[in-house]
C-alpha cells in the first residue's frame, strides 16, 4: 500500500496514556467512557504543526518540542488507582512517540494572538543541527535522532506580508540558499544560523539519522 510508505516517511504518531498526579500510578481505565488508558493518536500529523515558542534567550527547538509533548491535566478526574489520593484524584495525560517518522516537521508558531490582532513574534530559536527525542518515545531503548536538511525563513514584521526563503542540503555536503530563483551556495553553518538573511526560521524539516528501510 502507497500508505504504508507515506506514513513511514512523514506521519507521527504518538500515544497517550493517564496518571494520576498525587500518586503517579497509571490509570488503565475510564468506566464511564470505557477508554482504556493508551489511546494512540492516528490523524496524519506531517510533524509537529505549530510548536509554541518562548522569547528566552536559551529556547531552542528541542525546548520547544518537549514542551508540545509536556504532560496535561485532564479536564475530568477519576478514581486514584493507588486508593492514596481520594475518590476523586486529577488526572494527568502523557504524550509519547509510538512511530517516528523519516522526515520530521517542525513547524514553529511565530504568529501570537491577541486583543489588537496577530503579530509576529521576532525572537529567534536556536535552531539544532542533530534534534534528539530519544526521550519522547514511548520505547526510549533505539536513540532516536533527526538531522536538520530545510528551513523556511519568513522575512517581515508581519506574518500576513513578507517573503519567505529556504536553506537546504543538497545531495552529498552540499548547502544552498534559495530566494525565489535565486540559489546560492552556502556553507554548514548557515543551516542553523537564525536569523539568517533578515528572516526568522519557521518551517524547519529533519531528517532521521536511522539508516532508511
Ligand atoms: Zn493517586
């Protein structure tokens, strides 16, 4: 099936499971809606749409990742599987990568909502050649790590205008900068560099180390 080879390729899974957050025990059931405790999450998700970022001069896109996959309270709560924290205990969900696809999108959010209109958030992420998540997998035993090969920069102050231009890795060591018909050669080091030519990093695209199947 062709779709068997696209979601190897590009669709990230990952599952959730519950805890409750006074004792941390995992909870295997929900009686009232009869889900069991690991739910796996199947929609086609090309990578990580939509990755908050914080203006820290320290945030980098490995932050900003583990965070996407941080731990939520869940709006209901449930019995302590444990008996220790009461009745009515608050129910913690965990998010882990089930199946990790070749190519990874990591899609940065740099618009920020508010009263007075979306603007752009300028601050720039330290971007990582080599992007371990090893620890985001439900199975943390096989490294798992990404290797930066595109990123899409957008120029302006204002995501609504502007321009948008692309670093990439040619076959073999090879680097370019594209601007509309415009390639130019670059070097390793321009891959990270943000910002890089006047514009914010936004679109950025990994590829896995794992030698393909
Ligand atoms: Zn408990």
């Amino acid at each position: 099936m062709w779709t068997d080879g696209y979601n190897a390729l590009f669709r990230l899974e990952y599952g959730e499971t519950w805890y409750c957050k006074g004792c941390r025990k995992l909870i295997f059931s929900d009686p009232i809606n009869n889900f069991v405790n690991t739910k796996t999450h199947t929609e086609p998700e090309f990578g990580f749409p939509a990755v908050g970022i914080r203006r820290e001069k320290e945030e980098t896109v490995r932050r900003a990742t583990v965070r996407k996959m941080a731990d939520e309270c869940r709006m209901t709560r449930h019995a302590c599987p444990a008996g220790k924290c009461g009745s009515s205990a608050t129910v913690m969900r965990r998010y882990r990568i089930e199946a990790a696809p070749e190519y990874l999108r990591v899609a940065l959010g740099l618009v920020r909502y508010h009263s007075g209109g979306p603007s752009k958030i300028m601050h720039s992420v330290k971007v990582e050649r080599i992007l371990d998540l090893t620890d985001l997998q439900r199975d943390p035993s096989t490294p798992l790590h990404y290797r930066l090969i595109c990123v899409t920069s957008h120029q302006g102050p204002s995501f609504e205008t502007g321009h948008r231009i692309t670093a990439v890795q040619g076959p073999g060591q090879k680097y370019y900068a594209i601007n509309d018909d415009i390639v130019r050669k670059e070097t390793e080091h321009y891959m990270t560099m943000n910002p890089h030519d006047g514009s914010e990093a936004t679109i950025l695209i990994y590829k896995s180390t794992r030698p393909s199947k």
